[in-house]
C-alpha cells in the first residue's frame, strides 16, 4: 500500500512506546529519523521492506538512542538503497549481528552498531561493508560498548548477575531497591502519539497533493484513507 510521505523526522520528539509495524508499509520513504527517543521493544521485521529508505537522517537519527531490545531483524539487510547513517547505537538490542547486514551495499557514512549488548564473532560477509565505509572516507562504529568476540551464552550470564547489581534504572529512587519490571513498565506507555502523527503527517502530505484529474483524486483520497485508517 503506497503512500506520498517521503520522509520522516521525528528525532527528539518525545516517543515513547513501541515502533508501529505499520512504518512498513511507508515504501515511499527515503528518510527515516526516530532518534533520540524513548522507544522500546524489537524492531519491527516490516521495516525491511523500506526499501527506497536512503538515510536514517542524522547521526544521532535512525533508530539510536532509543530503548529498543532484542535482535536487528535479518530483513534490515534488504535496504540496500541506504547510503548513511545506518544507526542502531545506545539502544539495548543484543545476539548476533546478523550477516544479511552485508546487503547494506550502498552505504558510504555512519555506520554504527555501538554501545549495546551485541555479542559472538562480527559476520566476515560485514568485512566488506567496513572496508567500503573506511574508503569512501566515512564513520565505522561497531565494536565499542558491545561484547563482540565474547559467546552469546557469556553475555547473556554476564548481563543477568550484573542486572541485580546495576543501581540504575529499574530502581525505585528513594530508597535503591530493586523494583522488578520496572523498566518494562517505562516502556509501556502506548504508541498512539506515534501513531496518531503518522496519520497526521499522511492526511497533511494528501492535502498538499494536487492531482491532475478526478480519478487520481480518487485514488489519493482511497489510499490516504485506508493508512490513516490503519494508524487510528
């Protein structure tokens, strides 16, 4: 299902929740900036299919500086029309970094995985992509603040003695006692201000769009209808 927004900047906005799987069907994207956020959860698998995405907007933009968990879906891979800024850093996603980040092959700058709990040995196919950011003159920021190198099994024991010790967050401020799930329950706030935005920012995109004639009106008014009829 197309959609007429091309980019999207919403870094520093204030977001909390999860990522709607509804960003995948924004096939017109090429920029897409949700850094700098409070955004939890996994990353949806359907965000591999942005695959007009040319930029993740800044380096701070993309996905960085989230809350985001679990593992970099292998269908990130299939951007492959993405040039820079390709930025997952300061999140807590962990596992592997998944080969299929080789298919990655237009990226030139700002590249960066660094500063959450990825762990086991950096895919070769990767070593390519490396070389292509060093020699177009870009940033390459991979190994800092991960556990790559180390067995997953390590980490993920490592991870969980050192989460009863971590006097940060989830930890109730007045007294340093451990709360359980606390940090699950900061995430939970709902997506509907994300969600809500979107269809804003979808029936804004429709009203500037002047279409020759009364069947492309049509058209636009159908498929501006059922997205935002997906994100209400």
């Amino acid at each position: 299902l197309p959609t007429l927004i091309t980019v999207i900047n919403y870094e520093n906005g204030g977001y909390s929740g999860t990522i709607p799987t509804q960003f995948g069907l924004l096939t017109e994207l090429t920029e897409l900036n949700l850094g700098r956020n409070s955004l939890g959860g996994t990353i949806p698998t359907q965000m591999g299919g942005l695959t007009k995405l040319v930029t993740g907007g800044s380096w701070d933009g993309f996905l960085s500086f989230n809350d985001l968990t679990g593992t970099i879906p292998s269908q990130m891979g299939q951007l492959t029309l993405m040039t820079e800024f390709f930025t997952l850093a300061n999140n807590d996603l962990s596992s592997n970094v998944p080969s299929e980040l080789a298919g990655l092959k237009s990226i030139s700058n700002g590249f960066s995985l660094e500063n959450n709990n990825f762990c086991g040995d950096l895919p070769d196919e990767l070593s390519d992509l490396e070389d292509q950011v060093n020699a177009a003159g870009g940033v390459w920021k991979v190994s800092d603040g991960n556990y790559l190198g180390t067995a997953c099994d390590e980490v993920d024991e490592f991870l969980g003695d050192s989460a009863v010790a971590d006097l940060g967050s989830p930890f109730d401020s007045t007294n340093s006692v451990f709360v359980p799930g606390a940090d699950q329950m900061l995430k939970a706030a709902s997506t509907e201000q994300l969600t809500a935005e979107l269809a804003t920012r979808t029936n804004a995109s429709a009203s500037g769009y002047s279409a020759g004639a009364m069947g492309g009106v049509l058209v636009v008014g159908l498929v501006v209808g059922l997205v935002a009829g997906l994100f209400a």
